[in-house]
C-alpha cells in the first residue's frame, strides 16, 4: 500500500461547513494530512441503503424513494416512488441494481445512469444484500420464508446473472425454524442472511440459522466453493447482529462478532491474525481497508475519524467513500489507495483449480499453502 504513514504524526482537526441544499451541515474529522476532499451531495429525509460508483460520479440512495444523484452534471433522479432493500452499482457505473419489496412481493430492477429501467425480475423471497463482482456478474442473496402451524421452512438462495441476464439459482441452505426461535427473530429474520464474494471469485461466505430443538439458537458462517459445492464452517455468530466478509488475501475472513469486534481469522486454521474495536464497518477487498465505527484502517494503523453516528461504504473499487451523517450525504476522497494486484490469467486459472482441490479434501490445507507458493515465484 501507498499510505505515507508519517502522516500519521501530523493530525488536523478540520470542521467544515459544507453548503447541502439549502442547510448548513458540520462535518468534523480528524485527518492524516492535507489531501482529503469532502463533497456535500444531498440532504436525506430518511435513513436507507446507498451506494457509490467506482468512479465516484454516480451516487443513489433509498430513503422513502429511490434517488440517483450524477455529480458531474448534477443531474437528480427519482426513478422509483418505493424505499429499496439494497443497491449496487456496477463496475463501470453504468448500471444501478436495486432490489425491491412490495405487496409480499420482491423484485430485482436494473436502471442506468438516468434512472431508465434496462432489466427488471421477480425474485424469491427478500433481498437485503447485492453483490456486482469486479468481472461483471451481479449476485443476490435471497431468503425464502413460508409459515405453517408447526413452524417456518426458510430457504437461502444464490442468485447470479450472466451478461445476457441469464440467472443460474444456488440453493445454498434450508431449515425449519420453530415457532419460539420466530417469535424471537420476527421481521429481523431477512436480515439473518448475509453473504459476500471472495475476491478471486470462486468461494461465497454466507450466514445461516442454526436452531437444533434442545440448545440455544445461534448463526454459522459457511464458505461455499461455487466451483464444488462443498462447504466448511468457519465461525459461530450470535442469532441476531454479526456477519463476515472474505478478506483481500482470499484466505482469511472479517468476523463481526455483533458485541463490538471486528477479527480477521485464517479462512482454514482459524488462528487469528488482528483484531479491531467495532460493530459498524463497511471493507474493501480492493484495498484491505477497513472502517470500523467511523475509523479508517490499514492493517491496525488509522489514518482518520469519521463523526460519531455517522456510516460509510466505499466505492467497489475502494477509491471513494460514501458518507451518511447528521440527514446529509458526502463523498469522501484524497486518501492513498493501492489496489491489491490481480494475477495473470493463467496463474489465476491454476490457483483456483487448488482451490477446488482444497474444498473437496484431495489436498490438505498445508499442501496448498506450498503449491500456492511455488506458484508465486
């Protein structure tokens, strides 16, 4: 990474008055160095999903309507009179997804920059997460949920798209909840779903409900080779808060436990590698930074503060960062970035054959850490 980390001795603590319509707004932050730039985009009436292109141009957000915002010609749009579960821009920005859910019924809509609608399909169940992979493909999570006197059948699915908006559907997990463990969860019960992509993706990480009749209700945290279908289960999660995402390396894994601790844990041997204060975050697999409860990170050195109660998502390429604080929305950029470096095709191809390998248990763990060496030199 290209952090100049002798700016870390030097912290200004900067408020400024950024003009948002027609409020003023006070975005307090304690930066490392003098390069950031903070840009006022809109006032929100309601707190809701939101999203940055990797380009930092395109900005969308879901409070009690879906509204796109293009900085570069300030142009506005509200394309959708309805609050959306999740968004997710594509790579080169020009596609906006959203995931819908409306009379009991939940829908994926695809719009471009100027809110025209390119693709629209009815999904199961509810979506609360969506994934657009640097290559190009869009993934969904949803779950499923139908009631009955004895309990609720709940099923997981992977949704993925082509570039022709073909959709291949993984069914990735199904279980009966009984009645107690559903009086407890309610409504929260979709967002007991989460997933994430690894970055040379192959492997999914996703959450799923373990509740056996005679021990206390819990979640697992499962990768999932998409090439094999096998899976593995890498960490326990509280039954409500907590999640995971697949780190930069490809091998180890952000566990939010949901009591206020962010660990980064080796994906096979468990041994933990850090460890970090938090329960708020967004992570860049495209840069290995972090933000935990408004701090920046790079490994365990922070670089600056975001104002309390205020959350953050970077841009799928890391470059940006969205802020939502106080009802108003910034866009935060000026910070070194290195991305992490992509593999030539053919070493890719190689490594992700091991990784099947490794999956199915025909090669130990140990085993593939060597090959994967030898692979480097």
């Amino acid at each position: 990474m290209c952090f100049n980390r002798n700016m870390l001795k030097i912290l200004l603590s900067l408020s400024l008055v950024l003009m948002v319509g027609c409020t003023s707004s006070i975005l307090p932050l304690e930066i490392s160095g003098s390069n950031l730039q903070v840009r006022p985009i809109a006032r929100v009436s309601a707190a809701g999903p939101m999203a940055i292109s990797a380009d930092g141009r395109m900005v969308a957000w879901g409070g009690k309507v879906l509204t796109l915002v293009d900085l570069e010609t300030n142009q506005r749009f509200e394309p959708l009179s309805l609050a959306p579960d999740s968004l997710c821009w594509s790579p080169d920005g020009s596609l906006l997804a959203a995931a819908l859910y409306h009379d009991g019924q939940a829908q994926l809509q695809v719009l471009d920059r100027n809110g025209r609608l390119v693709f629209e399909q009815t999904l199961p169940g509810r979506v609360f997460r969506l994934r657009w992979s640097q290559a190009g493909g869009l993934m969904a999570g949803a779950l499923q949920a139908d009631s009955y006197k004895f309990g609720t059948h709940v099923t997981e699915h992977l949704l993925r798209w082509d570039d022709l908006w073909q959709v291949t559907d993984i069914p990735l997990y199904e279980t009966t909840l009984m009645p107690i463990t559903m009086a407890r969860l309610g409504e929260h019960l979709y967002q007991t779903f989460d997933f994430d992509l690894s970055p040379l993706g192959d492997e999914v990480l996703y959450t799923r409900v373990h509740a056996p009749p005679a021990f206390s209700s819990t979640r697992h945290l499962i990768l999932h080779n998409l090439r094999s279908g096998e899976e593995r289960q890498v960490a326990n999660l509280p039954l409500l808060g907590g999640t995971g995402r697949l780190a930069a390396d490809a091998e180890s894994v952000l566990v939010v436990d949901g009591q206020g601790t962010i660990k980064k844990q080796d994906l096979w041997s468990g041994a933990l590698r850090q460890q970090w204060p938090g329960s708020r975050f967004d992570y860049s697999a495209a840069t290995d930074l972090l933000i935990a409860d408004g701090r920046l990170f790079l490994d365990q050195l922070e670089f600056f503060d975001l104002p309390e109660a205020s959350s953050a998502q970077f841009s799928l390429g890391g470059k940006f960062i969205l802020i939502a604080w106080h009802k108003s929305l910034y866009r935060l950029e000026g910070y070194s970035v290195a991305a992490v470096p992509e593999l030539e095709p053919e070493i890719l191809e190689r490594l992700l054959k091991l990784r099947y390998l490794r999956s199915r248990g025909l090669i130990e763990p140990n085993e593939y850490l060597d090959a994967k060496e030898k692979l480097a030199r």
